[in-house]
C-alpha cells in the first residue's frame, strides 16, 4: 500500500508541474529580432573589413609567386655595414 502511494505521489507532482510548464509556453514576447540582426550584421561587416585587406596581400602573393617581380629591388648605399 505504502508504494502505491508513493507511485500516487510521484504521479501527481509530475503531472502538477507539466501542466504549469505547458501553460508558460509562448506567454512572453520578444521583440529584440531587429537589434539582433543589427548586432549580426554589424560583426558581418567587422570580419569581412578584416578579410579584404587579407585577400589584397593574398593575391599579390600569389601574382608575384606566378609572374615575377617587374623589376630588381636596387640595394640602399647608404646601408653598408
């Protein structure tokens, strides 16, 4: 008897709390959409003003890896130990 009570118990306190967390779905109301989206795209532009200046040194790299330098760097005189 003793553990069908408990059971009993157990049972109602389970389904006491689900109908409470049931009812508190959707109560509250976000309204925030519009400055996360500013946030989103504010860190957007922060990453890609730091991904051009990476792709400029990238590039010339890579064109002076492929086709050369169009000149020889001259020596400073001025630098002789």
């Amino acid at each position: 008897m003793k553990s069908k009570l408990t059971i009993l118990m157990v049972l109602t306190t389970q389904l006491g709390l689900a109908s409470n967390l049931m009812a508190a779905t959707g109560v509250r109301e976000d309204t925030s959409m519009v400055l996360v989206y500013l946030f989103l795209g504010m860190c957007a532009m922060i990453v890609i003003m730091q991904l051009m200046p990476a792709m400029f040194l990238l590039f010339g790299m890579l064109k002076s890896l492929f086709f050369g330098h169009k000149g020889q760097v001259k020596a400073n005189p001025a630098a002789k130990h």
